[in-house]
C-alpha cells in the first residue's frame, strides 16, 4: 500500500505495520501504547510494507505527538496519483463495501488526502481489508513490496466485467508474504481502486476471496458520520480532511480528527476526539491538566515562539493547544497554528470554539455526517 508517511505526519502506517508483526510473531496483544506501538511500527517498516490507514495530522499540529520517521532504506515508495487531486467534500466518500465476510465491520475511514481509504477488520484489527480509491486520471505509479521489492503488473480476472490485475501474484512470490495479496481495479467511472487484504488465516483461497470483496465494493457518495458538532466556524476555515477509527485494540485507537485549512494547502485547524480507555491522544499519555473548563481537567498551551534560545524548534512550539478530557466519554484536543489563531481570535480562540462544540458520544448512531454548522 501507498506509504504517506513523512517528516510532517504521525506514522499510523508504521503503528499498523507493527500491529501486523506481532500477530506474526505470536506475542502478546499490544497495549494502546502509542509510543510503544510507533517504535515498533518503526522498526517494522523497514522489513516489510506497511498497512495502510494513515490519519495525515501535521506535525506542527501534533503537540508532544510522535515525530514521524521518513521513509527510507528498504521501505517501500508511495504510490502517486498522477495530476491534481480531484476536489471533493471530505464528509463524502466516493465508495463503501458491500457484502463482508463473516465478523468483518469498518474500523477506520480516511478521507484526509487524494486517496479515499476504507478499512475493515475483525476485532483486534486483523485480518484486514484496506480499500483505496484513487482521484480520476491515470493509474497510480506501482510503487514497492515488501524488501524494496518493485511492484509489478500480474494479470487478473476482471472485477465485475472491468480491467484489473495483482500487484505480485498472491503468495508465494517476491514482495509478497503469507496471506497478503493486492488487487487494482477499475471503477465504473474508469478511477482506480486498490484492494488489500492482510493477515488471512492459512488456508485463506486469496485471489478468490479479494475478487469477491472487489465486486462488491459500491462506489457512490456515501456520507460519513463523526461524533461531532462545530458552531460559527470562521469563514476562511475549511475542512479539507476527515479520519475515523473506531477499533479501540487496533494499535490505532479510537478517534476521530477533522483538519481544517486557512490556506490552499496548509493545516491550521485540527480537532481530535479520542476515547481514553483506547486511545491515550499522546505518545507518553495525556498532557497533564493544567487548568480547568466546564469542570473537565484540561491542558492549555497559549501560542508561543516557535524555537528555543538555542534556535531548536520545539514540538508543538507556536501552537494554540486546548484539550479538555474526559467529555462525553471521549477526551477533545483543539490545536491552531498562528494563522488559524488569528481567524478564531473574533469569536474567542480555542476557548470560544470549545464552547461552541458538541460532542455527540461513542455510539456512532448518535453521530452526525453534518458536523459544521
């Protein structure tokens, strides 16, 4: 799968590849550790392709949040859509699964980037599905395997009467490992969309089982559901990336993140739910409360100077930071570069977004796919 990992963005992939590895190996369950489960999502990435389900925050949004580590060595490269995204409502997939197997439910939904990501997965996060749907044009570049292996063409029978083909036959072969496989696929409108399976059990029939995951696959605007409302947002805020995981012992967690831009390509806004119990926000744990709102422990960080007197740029330095913990069942983390500062500066900052937020709960039947409003 496509690795979007870089210096800017918390390595998800790498959490999930490390997840894949100690299935593997047999260990015990991983603890919702995020540092822990990033180190060795980390070391993982380096032997073997990682899983995607990237939740792309900027670092600069991420105060005290893992810095990622960039791809290199034998990681694998991305796979890039070629020509310009297409632009679309990020509360608006383009496609859901159909028929799933027995025990398979969506746990995470990505719509932070070109490519649209569905992931469904048995409880404890594999085996896997990953579905990515890529922006109209041409077919993305096939990028690398497992071992910086080339990925490369293999023919496959068509899905649902149109053009497909592996990437790598399914196992045995190069790039490839125990039940893992790839398959590309166009939809009707003529985009690419790319299916993975990982972690099969043995015995798992590959090619048999994508294929019919593949046909199932809708593609028609589907709305996505957040647990969230947000009142009287600047007008020169717009959301341009939304990310939900919903299986608490996935090495992911549950949270969900909204990304909102003052500009055409910047990240000034992110608002972060994220359930305790599964989900600590942070790799080390919550930032210690320092404050109090509403009667809820909280931590506020006032936007100060981007480096130190030794002219090192801090983590998390300039930013605007209000968590506020244990809301509804989940902890709310509101951060804002300068930029996104100064437009919520009119109706109070962080504060007065706080006030006007409402946090809808963990049962995803109280959510709503009309969270800006």
């Amino acid at each position: 799968m496509t690795d979007r990992t870089s210096h800017d963005t918390i390595d998800l992939d790498g959490l999930r590849s490390g997840l894949h590895d100690l299935a593997e190996a047999s260990v015990p369950p991983i603890r919702t550790d995020l540092a822990d489960v990033r180190a060795r999502g980390a070391r993982a990435r380096r032997r073997r392709r990682a899983a995607r389900a990237a939740v792309p925050l900027a670092a600069g949004l991420a105060a005290a949040a893992v810095i990622a580590v960039p791809a290199g060595g034998d990681g694998h490269r991305p796979s890039v859509a070629s020509g310009r995204p297409a632009a679309r409502d990020p509360l608006t997939g383009p496609a859901t699964f159909g028929a799933l197997p027995a025990g398979y439910r969506v746990t995470i939904t990505d719509d932070a980037s070109g490519t649209f990501q569905l992931t469904a997965a048995k409880k404890g996060g594999l085996p896997q599905y990953v579905l990515s749907v890529y922006p109209p044009g041409r077919e993305p570049a096939m990028g690398m395997m497992r071992g910086a292996v080339p990925a490369r063409r293999v023919p496959a029978g068509k899905v649902n009467g149109r053009a497909a083909h592996w990437l790598q036959p399914p196992p045995p072969g190069a790039g490839t490992a125990a039940g893992e496989a790839r398959l590309r696929f166009q939809s009707p409108d003529g985009r690419w969309a790319e299916l993975e399976l990982d972690a099969a059990p043995a015995g798992t029939d590959l090619a048999a089982q994508i294929h019919r995951v593949a046909a199932g696959v809708r593609f028609a605007p589907a709305p996505l559901a957040v647990p969230v409302r947000l009142r009287d947002l600047p007008a020169g805020l717009r959301l341009i990336g939304t990310s939900v995981s919903t299986d608490a012992t996935s090495g992911i967690g549950w949270r969900t993140v909204l990304t909102f831009s003052a500009a055409t390509r910047s990240r000034d806004l992110t608002v972060t739910l994220g359930k305790p119990a599964g989900d600590r926000m942070w790799a080390g744990g919550r930032r210690a409360p320092n404050t109090t709102v509403d009667g809820h422990a909280a931590y506020r960080q006032a936007a100060g100077p981007a480096r130190t007197k030794e002219g090192l740029t801090r983590v998390g330095a300039g930013l605007d930071v209000l968590c506020v913990y244990e809301v509804t069942g989940t902890d709310v983390c509101l951060e804002a570069t300068p930029k996104g500062s100064a437009l919520l500066k009119a109706t109070g900052g962080l504060p007065g977004l706080y006030a006007r937020t409402t946090v809808l709960g963990t049962d995803p039947a109280r959510w709503t796919s009309a969270p800006l409003g």
